[in-house]
C-alpha cells in the first residue's frame, strides 16, 4: 500500500488587524526615525519665528530675519535645512509605513472575504442538495405508501375502527363497502339441514 503524503498544514486562523490610535506623537516618531531633540527644537524655534513674523511681510524680508536671528544664536542656517529635511524625510517614511501597514490589512482582508464566499456558496449549495434529495425520497415514499394504501381499504370491512381509520388518511373505501346491497352475497350464510327433521322438531306446534 503506498504511502499517502502527509496532509498539509492548516492555513493560520485569521484574526482581525490591530487598530492604531489616530493620535500621533510625532515627537516619538521623529526621535523613532533618527531626528534628535535637538533638530526638532530647532525646526520648531523656526516655525515659531516664521509664525511671529507679519504674513504681508516679503519672502526674502522673512528669510533675512530667520538667517539674523538663528546666526545670533550661533545656529547655522545649514543645520536648520538638515533638521528639517529628516523631519520631512521621517514623517514620509511613516506615511509609507502606515499605508503599508494599512494595504496589508485591505489584502488579508479580502482573501478571507473570498474565502468566506466560497464557503458560503459550498453551504448553500449543500442546503439546495439536501432539499433535492429528500423531494427525491418524499416522492418514491408517497408512491410506495399509495401501493400499501389499496390493501388498508380492501380489509377495512373486516377490522372494527378500520374505516374511520381510513377515512382519517384519504382512503376511498372498496366498491363492496360503497354498494351495501350487493356486499349482501358476500355474507356467510347458515348451513341448511338435509334429510327428514327429528322427530324433536316436527312436534313443535307451529301455529
């Protein structure tokens, strides 16, 4: 007997995604990414000065104050480029990361919808198989029940209680009980005496 390759493992159990708060920390982020304390503090002195300053005033009016103020500072402009070049380049890469991490949950979740699809048009498919096989077995019982039906009705006459039990299921009765006149012959009659009476009978006064 040949030997049957074993069965191969059960797909794993599907269990639902992790939901993610929609609250960021992103300072936890960037320091996550590689970008320190001390460029985010830099990046955001930055932006604070950015927000301090008129909006009607000129770009290039706004850049020389920036530059003035960071240079009193003794912070080079460059490393204000740098800080916040990571930071863009940190918060990117989560966006990626988070879309990733998002797709992967969409695909998982489809092919465990597909699947479930298909089990669901197996159980249908069953049900509708079943209801065909017992019509199948209800139509060959009626008819063998329509093939014992006659012999419950020919001997109906003969059991007391057995016609209001056929009469209880649909069963028209024989001929013989619908027609009482000529069911008369079918009676046993008495067995009539041959010979000469005794002599008991014929003194009887029959008046």
């Amino acid at each position: 007997m040949p030997i049957q390759p074993p069965a191969p493992p059960p797909p794993p159990q599907f269990r639902l995604a992790e939901r993610y708060p929609t609250e960021i920390d992103f300072p936890a982020v960037l320091r996550r990414a590689g970008v320190d304390v001390e460029q985010q503090q830099r990046v955001t002195k930055a932006q604070d000065l950015l927000r301090s300053l008129p909006e009607s005033s000129p770009a290039a009016l706004k850049r020389q104050i920036v530059e003035a103020a960071f240079t009193a500072f003794d912070v080079p402009t460059q490393k204000i480029i740098q800080a916040a070049s990571a930071e863009v380049d940190a918060l990117q890469a989560f966006i990626r990361e988070g879309g990733a991490r998002a797709q992967k949950v969409i695909d998982e979740g489809t092919a465990r919808i597909a699947e479930l699809d298909a089990e669901i048009a197996e159980i249908r498919e069953s049900m509708a198989a079943a209801l065909a096989d017992q019509a199948i077995r209800d139509a060959a019982t009626e008819e063998q029940i329509a093939g014992v039906k006659p012999i419950l009705a020919f001997f109906a006459h003969q059991e007391p209680g057995l016609g209001d039990f056929m009469n209880s299921r649909d069963v028209p009765p024989p001929a013989f009980m619908r027609e009482p006149s000529q069911a008369n012959f079918m009676k046993p009659r008495a067995p009539q005496p041959s010979g000469p009476l005794p002599d008991s009978l014929t003194d009887i006064d029959v008046e």
